[in-house]
C-alpha cells in the first residue's frame, strides 16, 4: 500500500513535471488580421464600488454595441473581455493576469477604483499594457506611468473645489468623517488642506472602514465638537446614504457636504429626507451638453435606470476614444501605437468638448460642478435628485 | 473488507466487490490520486503563465498550512489565530522594505527602512514569533472551545491593528512597492524565480515540521494531544511544549507572510480577516490532521478548486470565491460526519 | 462541563489584579461621563441600542449553549438569515427594488426545510398518540400530504413576497383561530374545574373562527402589515433551518464525536456555507432594510435616540421574560434543565431528548433571526454580520455568566456600553477590539461572568 502510493506520487509529479515543460515552451498565438479587435474590461463588478463597475461595464457594452452595429471598427467588430477588480489591489492584479495572461490583451479599459488602478498600474507599465480609466481618480495615478490614461478628473481638483465651496459659503468649523479607501481619504485629503489654506479650522475627524453599517458613534463624537458643516468623503453610496441618515438621527441639523457618492441615487434613496439640501462637488454632465444628455437617455432606455451620470459618460467616452484609436491602428496587441494615438487625440463626447491628455495621461479640459440635493418629492430620474447650482467657485 | 462474499456470489462478482470495498477503505489512494490527477489537468488546461500564480498561491498556503497543523493536527489545539501572524510576516515585511515615500498631502506617512528581503524575512519570522510568546501566556491558560473562542479573538485584534495603526500599516491604504528576493547580484524578479523560491521555502518547512513532529518532541506532543493529562503526569512540562510548538509554527507562518507580501508587492488588511483565518483552518482540517502531506494536498485541493471554478461555465466570476467557499462549508460539514480525520490524516478530531 | 474547570491558577493576588481592573474601568467612564454629561447619555443610547441585540443574541447562544454543551456557530448563520429573510422579502420595497431578486432555488430549499420540519413535528407530536387509532398508512400519507402542503406553501410564500400580506393571511387565520380556542379552552377550566371539555370546544368554535377570520381579514386589508409578517416568516424559517440542522446532522455527529470541536468545526462548516450562499444570492455589500416604524429621533435628556431602538430594548426585555417563563414555569424548562445537566440521565428518565434538544435549536434560531433582523433594521445587512453578531453574542454571554439568562442581558448590555464608551477618546474603528479585550479579560479573571450560573 504504502509503496503503491509513493509510486503512485512519483509518477504523478514526474507528468507534471513535464507537461509543465511542455507549456512553458509554446509560443503566444498569433493574432489574425480579421478577427475582432479585443479590449480587456477591468471593473468593480462587486465590492465597495460595485454601483460604479457595474454603471461603466453597462455604459461600455452600450458603446461597444453602438459601434458594432455601425460597422464595427475598419469592419472589424469590437469585443470586450470584461473582469471584476472588486475595488483593491490584489484582486486587480488577479484580473489583470487573467486578462493578460490567460486572454492576452493588451489594451484595458479600467478601473473603477483608484486602489484596484494603483495595484495593476505598475504590472501594465512594466509590462507595456495600456491601463485607460473612466473612474479611477486618485492623484498618484497621474505618476503611474507611460501607459496609464484616465477621463476621470483628479481628486485633488475635487477637493480643491470642496474647500472653495465650504469656505466661500460661510463655513469656519468643519468636522470630516472619511471611507478608509484610498479615493475617499484623497479627497478629505485635499479638501482639508485647502480649507485650512483658506482660514477654517478642523474640529474633528473620524474614519470607518468599508463595510461599516454603524456609524452612529462616530458621529456623535464629531457633532460634539459643535463644527458648522459635516464633510463625508464616502467611497461607497451605501456608507454615504447610510451616514446622512444616521447623522439627522442623532440630531444634527448642520450643513452637509460631500461627493458625488453622497449623492448618487441608491446613497439618496437610503437617506430619504436627511438628504435634502446636502451641497455635492462632483464632475457631472452639464444639461447644455446635448451629446452627454443623449447618452444618458439612451442608456436609461436600455438599462431602465440611470445613475452616477457623470461615470456612464466617462466610461462611454473611454470606448469611442479606444475605438479611434484602434482605427488608427488597426491592431488590439499594439499597446505603443495605442498610447501615441491617445497622446495626440483631442476628443469631444458625453462629458465635454474638445478635452485631451497631457504628458501624464491625465485629462484636460473638464471642470467640477456644484449640486445641491432637492427635496424627495422633486427629485425624478431625469434630475437624478439634485440641481446643478454652477461651477466650482475658485479663490 | 471484514465482510467475506456470501459463497453464491459468482467469481467475478466477488472481485467487484471486493474492489469497491477495497477502494471504501482507500479514500486515502482516492483523494491523493484526484487532486493530483486535477492538477496535472489543470496545468495542461491552463499552461504556465498562470499556474506559476497558481502554484505561488500553492506554495504560500502550504507553508501557512503545514505550520498550523502542526499545533492544530499534531498538538491538538484548534487555533483560529493563524492568520494573525501571517498578517505581522506580512506587514513586517513590508513597512521594513518598502521604500515608497507617500505624499503627506494625501495620505499618513510611515517610516520607511527600505531593507533588503533577505535581512527583512527573518524579521518577519522573529516578530510573528515574538507576539505568539505574547499571546501564547494568554493562551496557555485555555483548552478546548474557549482556546478556539480566544484564538478568534486574537484573530480580530489582529486584524483590527492592521486596519486602525495607521502610523505603522498606513491601514486600509495598505502598503505598495515591497522588495522583491534579491541579494548580491542576484536578483529573483519574474514571477518563475519567485515561484522557485517560495517552493524552496516551502520545502524547508515541510523537512523543519518533519523533523520536529519525528523527533521526541513530535511524540510527546502527540501525548499531549491524546491525552494532556497523563503527559503531565509523566513528568513533561506541557505548558512549555505546547508554547514553543506554538512559536515555532507562527514563525513559519510570520516567513509564509514575508513571502505573500513580497509577492503581491502590496499589503492591506483585507488580506488577514478572520474568515481566512477560517478558511485555512478548514483546508487543514480537509487535508488531515497531523499529516504533513494532508496539508500539502488539502491546499493543492482547495488552491485548484478556487482556480479550476474560475472555469465553471454557468458561474459569474465574481462568485466564485464564494462558492469555492461554500463547497469547503459543506466538505468539512461531510467530513466531520463521515470522516473526521480528513482526507488523509490518521487522527481524529 | 462546569466552565471553572477549565481555568488553572486563580489565586488571590489574580483576583485582586481584576478588581483593580474593574475599578480603573468604572473610574474611567464616571471621569467620562463627568467631562460631558450630554455625550455620555448620547453614547449610553447608542449603546443601549446595540447591547439589546446583543442580549437577545447571547440569551439564545446561552439557552442552546447549557443544553447541548457545544458552541454551535451555525448560529450566527440564522441571525444573518433572520435579518436576509426580511431582505429577501421586502427589498421590492427600498431602494426602488434595485437589488429585489427571487431565487427560485432558495425557495424550494427553504420550502424543503420546512416541509421536512412540519412532517418530523408531526411524527414527534402525534404519532404516539394517534398510532393506536389510525392505520401506519393512514397517518403516513396524512402526515405526508401534511408536511408536503407546508413546504408548498412556504414556496408559494417565498416566491411572490409581493403579496405576502395576502398569502399569509389564511395561516394567520388558522394561527389566530387555534391560539383563541386554546386560551377559551384554558379559562374554561379554570373557571370550572373537571367539566368535560368537547361540548364547550364545540360551542366556542364559531368564536375562535371568527375572530380568526377577522384578524386574516385586518391583515389582507393592511399594506403596512407585509413588513411584519415578513419578520414572523423569516423568524420561522431560521427556527426551521435551526431545528433541521439539530435533527439532520449534529444529532448524528454528536453519537459519534469524541471531543466537542467536532461540533464546533462541523457547525463552522455550515456557517462558512451559509455565509457563502448567502452572498452568492444577495452579493457582498451592506444593504439597508425598507423603513419599519419609529425612525423618526426623539431627544430624551439632551440626547437622541430612535423609537426603533426602544422598541429594539423592549423586545430584549420581553425575550428574557419570556425565557423565563418558559424555562421556569413550564414542564419543557423543567426537561430542558434536565437534559442540560445530564442527557443519559434526562434520557433514563423518560424525557424525549431529541425533541426537547430540537425546540431548544428552534427558539435559539429564532431568538437569533430576531436579533439579526433588529440590527438590519437598525443600520443595515450585510453577509457577514452572522459571523460578528455570533461572536458579540458569545463575548456577550461569557461577560454575563453563560447559562444565566440574566446574566446574557445584562452581559449585553454592558458589552454594548463598554464598546461604546470604550472609542469615548479612541477611533471609532477599535470598537471589535475593545470587545474582545473585554471577552480575554473576563475568562482570565472572572469566568463565570458577572451573574454565574445557579
């Protein structure tokens, strides 16, 4: 028994062994001429940026089909390969080798979340595989390298604008309660320090990691501090709906401000009431733009919803802009033709005119708004429940 | 095999049941020869690119495993904690080689030693050891389902650390651009050469736990396992066995920690919840108490399950983990009913 | 298994370290709440809030706990499937039914569950009694087509939520008709003690009916009644899963175990497993219940607190009396004890152990899915929570002395206080590690908890 076993080990490893050789030696496979040009989807699909992934993987299928049923790119139709980052770094990088290794792309559409962006960024760079988010707005992604683009305005612009907002609107004490994720702690980052530039003093700061439901406490020792407005960097809509209705519980009748999270449809339908007159400073899709308010029409008539208007435009965007460049060059592997096209497109879409990238694959040309929550009986699904109040002041 | 074939029963039936009787007694020979067979096909199905991740996952568990069995299988405590000093080899590789200086602006600066790996390994192996010698004074003093209940409270607190010490862990934020093996000129950067040094490190664990559980230690932890007791009776010092096995499997365990963060080359929290902790648990329960090779084949099976579903044709790919998840839930429900000693093990839980 | 045991080495100087212990704590929080009077009381809410989830956590862990001496995870597995039950019912109604999903699998395995319960039930309650008067064949396919009809029906329940206030309101009905009977019945003999009992059941009959009818009829007419039919179904669905489980599985592990890890990684099994699938159907993110009444907040002394919240330490409240009552004055209590402090001997006497030990795992699971779906109510339901409501109503119950029920309530509420004014100067985030200090610091110096057990 025992021998029949070791024999048994043996034999099995030895197969393994070579069959292990046997793959390392096959060569890649040759891409064809006429095939479809495959681009590789990277998205929160689940976890705490769930609502984002799935409005941009959403917002590109609807691209993708449009392109398709106009012919597709140079005749070729256009597919995408899509995988779940679930909003960290490590299952990124595992979609990332999944997408690279096992299908073999070369050119990704992605992410939603800044942390899964900084997680792959470094393996894209390295390995020459262009990473081009709708989402993804950390600062550090703008040093991420070569290949890495976004349409997605930084966080520090966004907080930048907060502390505009809130210091031109009377507000001296603030208190902040922030995700621990890297996005949220970005934008009280920078919201902070420009506040403090400005003049206003932080009365109290607290954080709660992703997957709080009771924030009851924390706040009560941030509304002890008696600051004039609340802050909530929120990463998920759940935890910034939740917090706005936990902070009115506990009798707080202050102003509230945040980002687009705190605004989003599923944050506002949990908050109900509470939310009514919270000031968001958020990209968004102006009413003017006759192109954004198209795609979004179309996108409710398909999907029957519509959130988060300022991210299905993005994604959208991120599509028409790859298939541009890809009828430039006509190849799916060629990651450098790819990223010398992006270089020197300038683009008009959902999300604005005439914008474009500078030398860090960062966007230009696009600014932050400002939005105040309406009441709950006159937000519908065309104002997405909030009005747009104009842009962001700047001192 | 104790019932003999009714003589009526012609020949050929007769093997075939003494077959089938044969292969009951043998879920030993069955088990070994599934999971390895799974993984030969799984390495034809999917080619090297992503079986070298598979097979550093492998690895990683392995050694996470082996060590745990050690005071699990060969000991006979049922610790939950082990994840705990997975994530302190982790973090401790990671805050001392990682060289990144993070923006102030936007995030908690830590301090950077941007140590090599080599000198940063022992480290941590010596700092996982040195809060297992904590915690083991608290846990000596517990058995049975209170020392599980305190081992998952430890598992917590750990965790807890992780997230909230922001001046150390840079918490939810976790920790980017940690070393990679590397001394001298030599340099073990692709994903190949790791995978053949984390296969070495396992290696070393797998001869370290052998020889400790074949030495007269092994035996008196055996006794210690079997009956407490009596090995105190006879004159050993329990407490003080049962606290250096415990030291000496959270140091392999702190090493398994230095290998995963390395590489991922990026750590945070997440990684270390209580449910792995779970998870790991129940693959070494799954592979077979106090079995060296169980562990091994209890993390390959478990490894190729996660991977091989990544394939299931009617499962979204974001649920996988989940399933994989409940497929170990309802193994180790069928195991404790039929099969407590896991797959291969020779002890009962 | 006394708990003492356990322990090696309390002397007196140990002793004498935990009194100090003790004695710091309570100087800490009177310094605290001397600081700021109105944020103590606003933190005792909070705290009171979620210590009445905790309580009724821990009096069902320790009821379940002092009768079958094992630590039974799978209980965390009915309190997230209480509070899931009432999302998987009504999530049509929040959130613009975003994440409603019917699973036409989970509805035929609950349904199962349920048909299986019903038909043992039956077996257990009936079968002795009426085995003499009816043929096996007889009483087979009634109980059969008995059990079979409630598995169908909790389907039928199941699978069109929508309605439920409809659907449910013939077993609302029936529940109400037969309560009445019995308590008409129970007067009766009280008022005329030895009377025959057929003549007068026949009599009140039309009364029970109708007061059944109307109450079904309230209920049909009463949009707002879905919500709370929905806690009644999903509380009655865990207790049967909790029951199936005792009846299905730990019974036969527990002939076989040698040592009660078995049970305990056995049950660790079913809560991975159920966890799981719970997020194989609901994904992982937290969700938020549909409003139930009281949200509005309420300013008692300087400080705010929800209705819902009272409501929530009412129940605790009630919960415990009920125990008590059950436990204490009934013959059941009496049988639970005895099983709990001998099973062989509760088992020599006469005592059906494996019924009482099942009703024991169905009051704990619903005691537990009550305590879950208070806490999604309160804040929100997420995969999880089974895992960490198990192990605070654990903590809970080590706190308060397992195997007393006032221990367990007290025992919570002072996990919930403890936890709060714990993060009073430290970040909210240490708020798990302060309760597990708490759990570690009272089996090393008090492991009988605060109120032992008698």
């Amino acid at each position: 028994m025992r021998r029949l076993r070791g024999t048994l080990l043996a034999g099995s490893l030895s197969v393994l062994l070579v069959i292990a050789g046997a793959v390392a030696c096959d060569g890649d496979e040759e891409s064809d001429e006429t095939g479809p040009l495959r681009i590789g989807v990277m998205e929160s699909v689940t976890g705490p940026g769930e609502t984002y992934g799935t409005v941009a993987v959403q917002a590109k299928q609807m691209a993708v089909d449009e392109i398709n049923a106009a012919g597709g790119i140079n005749g070729r139709p256009l597919e995408l390969v899509v995988e779940d980052e679930k909003c960290n770094a490590q299952d990124a990088i595992t979609a990332y080798q999944k997408l690279t290794d096992v299908d073999g792309v070369k050119i990704i559409l992605g992410t939603s979340c800044s942390g899964a962006m900084l997680g792959a960024a470094p393996l894209a760079e390295e390995d020459g595989v262009i990473l081009f988010s709708g989402l993804a707005t950390n600062p550090d992604i703008a040093n991420a390298g070569d290949f890495i683009f976004r349409t997605a305005i930084s966080d520090t612009q966004v907080g930048v604008d907060t502390g505009n907002v809130m210091w031109s609107d009377g507000i001296r004490r603030l208190a902040t309660i922030t995700e621990l994720t890297d996005y949220a702690e970005g934008v009280r980052r920078t919201t902070v320090a420009q506040f403090e530039t400005l003049g206003g003093e932080v009365v109290g700061a607290e954080s709660y990691a992703s997957d709080t439901t009771d924030f009851r406490t924390q706040l009560t020792k941030l509304v002890e501090a008696d600051p004039d407005a609340l802050h909530i960097a929120a990463q998920s809509e759940f935890a910034g709906g939740t917090i706005v209705k936990q902070v009115r519980e506990i009798g707080y009748d202050g102003p509230l401000y945040g980002e687009v999270v705190a605004a989003g449809t599923t944050a506002l339908e949990i908050a109900g009431d509470a939310a009514t007159g919270l000031k968001v400073i958020t990209a968004d899709i102006d009413p003017a733009n006759q192109r954004g308010t198209a795609v979004l029409s179309r996108f409710l008539e398909r999907y029957g919803y519509v959130t988060l208007p300022w991210y299905v435009g993005s994604a959208y965007d991120d599509v028409y802009i790859a298939a541009e460049c890809l009828r430039m060059t006509n190849d799916d592997q060629d990651a450098a033709g790819f990223r010398d096209c992006l270089y020197a497109i300038t683009w008009s879409g959902a999300i604005g005119e005439g914008y474009s990238f500078d030398e860090n694959g960062e966007v230009v040309g696009l600014t932050n708004i400002v939005a105040e929550v309406l009441p709950p009986a006159e937000r519908t699904a065309e104002n997405f429940g909030y009005r747009v109040l104009g842009p962001a002041p700047t001192n | 095999m104790n019932a003999t074939p009714p003589r009526l029963v012609p020949a050929a039936m007769r093997a075939r049941i003494g077959l089938i009787a044969a292969s009951r007694g043998n879920v030993e020979l069955w088990a070994n020869l599934a999971v390895l067979t799974w993984a030969v096909a799984f390495l034809v199905w999917q080619g090297t690119g992503f079986a070298v991740t598979v097979g550093t996952v492998f690895a990683i568990w392995a050694i996470l495993a082996v060590s745990l069995n050690l005071v699990v299988g060969f000991t006979g405590l049922l610790s939950i904690a082990h994840v705990g000093f997975f994530g302190i080899g982790a973090y401790s590789m990671a805050i001392l080689t990682s060289g990144t200086s993070y923006d102030a602006l936007r995030t908690d600066a830590i301090p950077t030693f941007g140590w090599p790996f080599f000198a940063a390994l022992p480290v941590s192996a010596l700092a996982a050891g040195l809060v297992a010698a904590v915690v083991g004074v608290v846990l000596n003093r517990f058995r049975d389902d209170i020392f599980v209940l305190v081992t998952f409270g430890f598992a917590i607190i750990s965790y807890s650390v992780f997230l909230n010490w922001n001046e150390l862990t840079r918490g939810a934020f976790g920790i980017h651009d940690i070393a990679r093996p590397a001394a001298g000129g030599l340099v073990l950067d692709s994903d190949g050469e790791f995978l053949a040094f984390t296969l070495l490190c396992l290696a070393l664990t797998v001869a370290v736990s052998w020889l400790l559980v074949s030495s007269s230690f092994g035996r008196v932890l055996l006794a210690i396992r079997e009956d407490e007791g009596a090995a105190e009776v006879f004159g050993y010092r329990v407490a003080h066995y049962k606290f250096t096995v415990w030291i000496i499997s959270a140091m392999l365990a702190g090493i398994a920690g230095g290998l995963f963060s390395s590489w991922t080359r990026f750590v945070d929290p997440y990684s270390f919840v209580l449910l792995e902790s779970i998870v790991l648990v129940s693959v070494v329960i799954l592979g077979g108490l106090a079995t060296i090779w169980g562990s091994l084949l209890g993390v390959m099976a478990f490894v190729l399950l996660e991977e091989g579903m990544r394939f299931v044709p009617f499962l979204p790919n974001e649920s996988i983990g989940q399933a994989r998840q409940a497929v170990l839930g309802v193994l180790l429900v069928l195991l404790m009913l039929f099969r407590p000693q896991g797959l291969v093990g020779k002890y009962r839980l | 298994m006394p708990l003492p045991e356990q322990f090696i080495g309390r002397g007196d100087h140990q002793r004498r370290l935990g009194v100090a212990l003790a004695a710091l704590v309570i100087a800490y929080i009177s310094w605290k709440v001397l600081q700021s009077p109105e944020q103590a009381l606003q933190f005792t809410y909070n705290g009171l809030s979620v210590g009445a989830v905790y309580a009724l956590l821990a009096m069902g862990f320790t009821v379940v706990y002092s009768t079958v001496w094992f630590f039974d995870l799978s209980y965390g597995a009915a309190a997230a499937m209480g509070a899931y039950g009432v999302f998987y019912l009504r999530s049509q109604e929040a959130l613009g039914g975003q994440y409603e999903g019917n699973n036409p699998i989970v509805n035929v395995v609950l349904g199962a569950v349920v048909a299986g319960v019903v038909g043992w039930a039956l077996h257990a309650a009936l079968s002795g009694r009426l085995r003499a008067r009816f043929r096996r064949g007889t009483l087979l396919l009634a109980a059969g087509a008995l059990s079979a009809g409630s598995g169908l029906y909790t389907v039928l329940v199941l699978a069109f939520p929508a309605e439920i206030n409809l659907l449910l309101s013939p077993a609302v009905c029936a529940v109400t008709a037969l309560l009445s009977s019995w308590a008409l019945c129970r007067l009766y003999r009280v008022l005329r003690p030895g009377a025959r009992l057929a003549p007068f059941v026949a009599a009140s009959a039309p009364v029970s009916g109708a007061a059944g009818l109307a109450c079904a009829l309230l209920v049909a007419g009463a949009d707002g009644s879905r919500l709370y039919l929905s806690w009644a179904v999903s509380c009655a669905v865990a207790g049967a899963v909790g029951l199936a489980l005792y009846r299905g599985l730990y019974i036969y592990m527990r002939e076989r175990a040698h040592s009660p890890l078995v049970m305990l990684v056995a049950s660790l099994g079913v809560l991975l497993a159920v966890t799981a699938a719970i997020t194989l159907v609901f994904e992982s993110a937290p969700r938020p219940l549909p409003e139930a009444f009281g949200s509005d907040p309420r300013t008692i002394g300087g400080a705010s607190i929800k209705g819902f919240n009272l409501f929530t330490i009412g129940v605790a409240v009630a919960g415990l009396l009920f125990l008590r009552l059950l436990l204490g004055a009934t013959t059941f209590g009496k049988q639970v004890r005895a099983v709990g402090d001998d099973e062989e001997v509760a088992k020599v006497v006469g005592i059906n152990t494996t019924v009482v030990i099942a009703t024991v795992f169905f009051i704990g699971a619903v005691l537990a899915a009550l305590a879950g779906l208070l806490s999604g109510h309160d804040t929100a339901v997420q995969p999880r929570m089974g895992l960490l409501l198990l192990v605070k109503g654990w903590i809970a119950s080590v706190v308060g002395g397992i195997g007393n029920l006032y221990g367990a309530l007290l025992g919570g509420f002072a996990l919930g206080l403890v936890e709060q004014f714990g993060i009073w100067d430290l970040a909210g985030e240490w708020r798990d590690l302060i309760s597990f200090v708490v759990l570690i610091l009272f089996l090393s110096f008090w492991p009988t908890g605060l109120l032992p057990r008698r």
